[in-house]
C-alpha cells in the first residue's frame, strides 16, 4: 500500500452547503429545541413514506422501544426478532419490558423466515418485527399474513429503509409501527435521530404521550399519563430537511455504485451479490456479498487501504443475550451463521466516486486469482 493512495472508508455521509444554510437559519431563529422544522421535516418524511401520522426519537434505537411500548406489548411478552440484525433491535425489545425471541433468516434475501417465525410463535407472543435489512423489505405479504392469523402486532425495524418499497408501498406503512434511524451511516442522516409511523390515531397518541412527559403539548404541567423525554433537536431537522432535498440523488448514486460492483464482479465466481427480493425495491445500505474465504478477504482488502464491514454477529450467539437468555448450544440458526462467516459489506456511500468502486471490486478479482 502506497501512502499516495487515499483509504477508502466504509461509509461517509454527505453534509454540505444545504445542511449548513439550514442550521444557520435556526441558529438566528434562536429556537433549538422542537419548532418549525422538526414540523417541516416531520412533514415531509410523512409525504415520502405515505403514513398519515409520525414522531420524532432521539434513535433508531429509541424508535423501536418507543414503538412496541406504543402498540402496547405487555411486559415479559415475547416479540419475535431475526437472528441477524444489529443488536439495538433486540435491546429495544428488552427497554420495552419484553422478551426477545431470534429466528432465523432466508439465507437467500437475508430478511426474517417466516416460516421459522410461525414456528417460533407461542401463547405468549405479542408481536413480530420484521427488519428491512441492508435496503431491501422483508416478505410483508408474509409477514402481515402471520399477524393476522396469530393475531400479532407487528413492528417494522425499517432503521436502513428510507426509501425502500415493497410492492409499491413504503416499508414501515404496512405494520401497527415502522421505526426509521437517521444515524451517520443511514440513507439519510441528522447525524443521531429516529422516527416512529403509524396509521391508527390512539396508537399516535400513545406515541405522543410516551415521547413527551405524557402530556399532548408542551407548556402543560399536568401530566394525563407517565412519559418520557424523546425531543430531538431543529438543528437536526435542518439537517434531515437539507437531507431529504438530495435523497432522490443519494438513492441514484448509490444504486449506480452498486451496479459498478455487479459489473466488475460479474465474471468472478468465488463472490456473490445479495439482489433484492421479490417485490421489494433496492436503496443499497452496502453492497453485500456472499463470497469464499471472507475473512481472509477483509484482511487483504484493509492491507490494500479499503475498508469493508463484517455481517452482523447472530444474536443468539451475543455475549449480552446468551448470558440472559442462554440460547448457546444446538446452534440453530445455520442460515445467520453461514450469512456472518461468508458475509462482507463494501461501501456505496453517495459521495464515492466510480472509480474507488472500481478499485475495490478488482482488489477483490486479484485476492482470487
Ligand atoms: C441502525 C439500526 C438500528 C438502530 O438505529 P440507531 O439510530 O443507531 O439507534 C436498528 N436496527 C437496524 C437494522 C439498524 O441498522
């Protein structure tokens, strides 16, 4: 590796003269707390998913726990999650006061198997969670069909899904609540940030109360129900705003490095690209591959100044979760672990250049040759 040759970072965000005229604007206003433009860009985020009603959450995180204690999961119910997902899905049920419970995945579009998931259900089961991962929907058509016969409620992790569809409809619209994350490395980012959908008015006011003090409206000292602080800043809805203004252009941009990897790649057998399910739309998170020795990969990638990131750890093999939930064992869940041991994301971040792809993807042919 030469020092001339710039590394290239898994992901970047893209923050520039729009986010910064925004935030300037609500530095002179002087209101940093919830104002005009958290109600702005809670507007528009309403307008591209096609929810009537959405809140605000300080995370993605923090979404998902608002959310299951929205739709009312009772304490110490279970809430089927999949076995390869970030860990903050999970942790979200157990801040929730319930228990999480991992099924497998289809080892063909990495989202939750269904199948596993019916099997999974038990007298105690509350509610589902299907998580849209890596840009793509989860089966809806089936996991909707589950919740209906088992009479689940079912709560979207669309955490990585700002503009994925799923027959048309934007993911996060289809469950009793879908929770959005605008972390740095989302499709767009207010550097930390969530936001709950939901179509039913009482579980909209639920949100409400539970986000702020259990009060409707701030100014009231009064307090109809037991709530919590889960304001988010207008400086970070300036940013969110200036965000969504590029994200038809984020999404091209993505979706052209993306296709630079399936062009490059195409010829080499050793490596896989995961492609987006039936139904499903595809607003890349990464590019990720299934490949041979994936490991050794990642390796000889970071010796030649590339950075890639590793699957998710299955969650019944985290350290947190097998302490309280004991689940080691008969390891069962092969499709989690083969997707972790032959899994690797590449960046496709907006503001990469074509050719960073290029190089990248020939790394790769050359590791194999
Ligand atoms: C990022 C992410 C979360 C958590 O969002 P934060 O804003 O980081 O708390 C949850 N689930 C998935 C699938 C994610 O990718």
């Amino acid at each position: 590796m030469t020092g001339t040759t710039p590394r290239i970072p898994q992901v970047q965000p893209w923050i520039g003269e729009e986010e910064k005229a925004l935030v300037d604007g609500v530095i002179q206003d002087n209101w940093l707390t919830e104002g005009a433009r958290c109600k702005e860009f809670a507007q528009r985020l309403l307008e591209l998913i096609d929810a009537p009603y959405g809140v605000f959450a300080p995370n993605g995180t923090l979404a998902l726990a608002l959310a299951l204690l929205a739709v009312e999961v009772p304490l110490g119910a279970e809430v089927i999650v999949p076995n390869s997902t970030f860990v903050g899905s999970a942790s979200a049920v157990i801040l929730a006061g319930a228990r999480p419970v991992f099924v497998d995945i289809d080892p063909d579009t990495l989202q939750i198997d269904v199948d596993q998931a019916e099997k999974a259900v038990t007298a105690s089961t509350a509610a589902i969670m299907p998580v849209h991962l890596m840009g793509v929907s989860a089966d809806m058509d089936a996991v909707m069909s589950l919740a209906e016969r088992r009479g689940l409620r079912v709560v979207e992790d669309a955490a990585q899904g700002i503009g994925v569809t799923y027959r048309d409809r934007h993911v996060g619209t289809f469950g009793d609540a879908g929770c959005f994350s605008f972390f740095a490395d989302k499709t767009i980012t207010t550097g930390e940030g969530g936001f709950v959908t939901c179509r039913s008015p009482q579980t909209y006011e639920r949100l409400r109360l539970l986000r702020n003090q259990g009060r409707l409206e701030s100014g009231s000292f009064i307090h109809a129900a037991v709530g919590f602080n889960f304001r988010i800043t207008d400086v970070q809805a300036a940013i969110g705003i200036a965000q969504l203004g590029k994200l038809d252009q984020i999404i091209s941009r993505k979706r052209a490095n993306h296709a630079q990897y399936e062009e490059t790649l195409r010829c080499n057998p050793h490596v896989w690209i995961y492609r987006a399910p039936v139904g499903s739309s595809h607003v890349p998170f990464r590019c990720a591959l299934r490949c041979e020795r994936a490991f050794e990969l990642a390796e000889y990638l970071d010796s030649h100044g590339i950075d890639t990131r590793r699957f998710f750890y299955p969650l019944h093999q985290q350290p947190c979760f097998v302490d309280a939930f004991g689940f080691m064992g008969d390891a069962p869940f092969p499709h989690s672990i083969g997707a972790y041991e032959h899994g690797l994301l590449l960046p496709v971040y907006p503001t990469m250049p074509q050719e960073a792809v290029i190089r990248i993807a020939s790394t790769i042919n050359r590791f194999y040759e």
